[in-house]
C-alpha cells in the first residue's frame, strides 16, 4: 500500500531501479539517525514511556534534525523540520500518501476581525500540530490510532515547537534586548555579574516555561498574593487516575489502551483541575 500511495516511498524504489539498471552507478538516497549501530535498539520496548534524547542541543549551531537529503551537486544537508517533506518522511504509516506536512506559508483564514494591529497572518507549527492531532468523525485519524507511534509523535512534534520558539528567540534578541537589558542597572537586577558577558547571552522572554525569567515572574506573583491574602493555610495536591471512567471508557471505545492516547489523560486531568480550581 505504501508502494502504491506514498510518493515518498515512491522515491526510495527509483533509487532501487537506477541501481538495477546500472550497477556501475552511484546513487543514494539517506534517511539517517544520528547514533552508533547497536544491536539492542531494535529490541522490544518493556515499558509504556517514550523518551528522548536530542543530541547536540547545547549548540548554537542550527543544522536540522535527522533527515538528511542529497542535492544535485553531491552536498548532504539535513532537512529542516519546517521544510514540507520532513513529517512525511519521518512518519510514512501516519502520513501513507506522503502529504505535506507543515510549511511556513500556510495563511489563516481570514476571520474578518481587525481589532488587532499586529494579528498573525500565517498559521504557526504548534496550530498547525494541533490541529493534526484531533480526532474527527469524517476521518479515520491514522495519528491518533498509531499506539506507540503517536507517543513519539507528540515527543518529536513538541520538540520541533520549542525548537522553533527558541530560534525565534535567538533571532529577535536585539528587540528582547532592548526591553530586558537597557543598562548595566538592569543587568544587575537579572542576576548578570559579568559584565563581558552582558549582549553575548541569549536572554529567554517571560513567556517561556522553565526559563529564569518565567520562574522569577511566578515567584513574583505567588509574593504578591501572599501580602494580599496572607500565608496559605493548605497545600492541596490532585493526581491522575488513568483508571477514571471518563478516561478507560473512552480508550476502550476505540479498542486501545490508556497508554496509547496520552492526550486524552491530559485533557481529562486538566478539565478536572480546573474544576477543583473553581471549587
């Protein structure tokens, strides 16, 4: 079937008739994972988790991901996650006719508002995966229903947003710059003590979870309450319960298990935190 539909797949078997037809000719047609050959890497996996490990995110060298395509000219470059073909070629069971993934020049329909001075024309990564993962009635939902599959999906595609976030961040840092860091006073007040160092590190914005200044906003806030309200009374904690109706009912509707949709956990928990919130 992939054969017949996937014009990705279609590619590797042209790859395979040149080299039938000429053996002396070179072809090649990479699809490579940046790790050593080890013999345990294709053994089953005993747990329901899926991890990852991004090699290389230390750097500040933007080389792509780990599809790397050959040119005309011989060059071997790594396609980015943003380039059309990468999630069909990094997924062909979820994507079997080989569309298109996400591209940056995707508009939004035009809603007919124009209350915004500055409202976004183009749809971005995290809308675009989003919307890829909801289950709908006039489509079957390969994502959803590929198991193990849609575990790494959610994995790789969280990682491509944060990767886009950061890269948005690294390439605007004159203007975050110029809100964050106007004087050596303000440097001072974000806990920079060396002063070479000050304009050379990338500063994260507020808006990104986990970094200094996000932690230092929630801080902040919880203060503020404090001396509004006073010390609280109770440390009140709420934990998942995969075996809730709301969610086994649900999954074995489907003929899968609890660990196969995450992202229903997530949902379920989410609507019952925010519940208990209100409460």
């Amino acid at each position: 079937m992939i054969d017949d539909n996937n014009v990705l797949a279609k590619s590797f078997r042209r790859v395979i008739d040149f080299v039938h037809n000429d053996v002396n000719l070179y072809f090649s047609l990479r699809l490579s994972r940046h790790r050593c050959i080890d013999p345990r890497v294709y053994n089953t996996p005993t747990t329901d988790e899926i991890a990852t490990l991004i090699v290389g995110d230390m750097s500040n060298m933007d080389v792509g991901r780990d599809i790397i395509v050959k040119k005309s000219s011989g060059q071997l470059f790594r396609l980015h996650e943003k380039h059309k073909a990468f999630i069909p070629l990094q997924y062909p069971l979820i994507f079997p006719f080989g569309e298109n993934g996400y591209q940056e020049q995707i508009p939004i329909r035009n809603s007919g508002s124009k209350s915004r001075e500055h409202e976004r024309s183009r749809i971005s990564l995290r809308e675009f995966i989003a919307f890829r993962i909801q289950e709908r009635n006039v489509e079957f939902g390969n994502i959803v229903h590929s198991r193990r599959l849609f575990q790494q999906f959610l994995v790789d595609a969280y990682t491509m947003v944060e990767a886009q976030r950061l890269s948005f961040i690294r390439l605007n840092q004159k203007t975050i710059r110029c809100d964050i860091l106007q004087g050596v006073q303000e440097a001072m007040n974000q806990g920079e003590t060396n002063s070479p160092a000050i304009g050379k590190r990338i500063i994260l914005l507020a808006s990104f979870t986990g970094g200094m200044m996000y932690m230092f906003n929630n801080c902040q806030d919880a203060m503020a309450i404090w001396k509004t309200f006073g010390y609280p009374d109770l440390f009140i904690t709420i934990t998942c319960n995969v075996n809730w109706s709301e969610i086994h009912d649900f999954v074995t509707s489907k003929g899968l298990t609890v660990a196969d949709r995450p992202d229903i956990i997530y949902r379920v928990f989410k609507m019952k935190l925010d519940q208990m919130m209100i409460d």
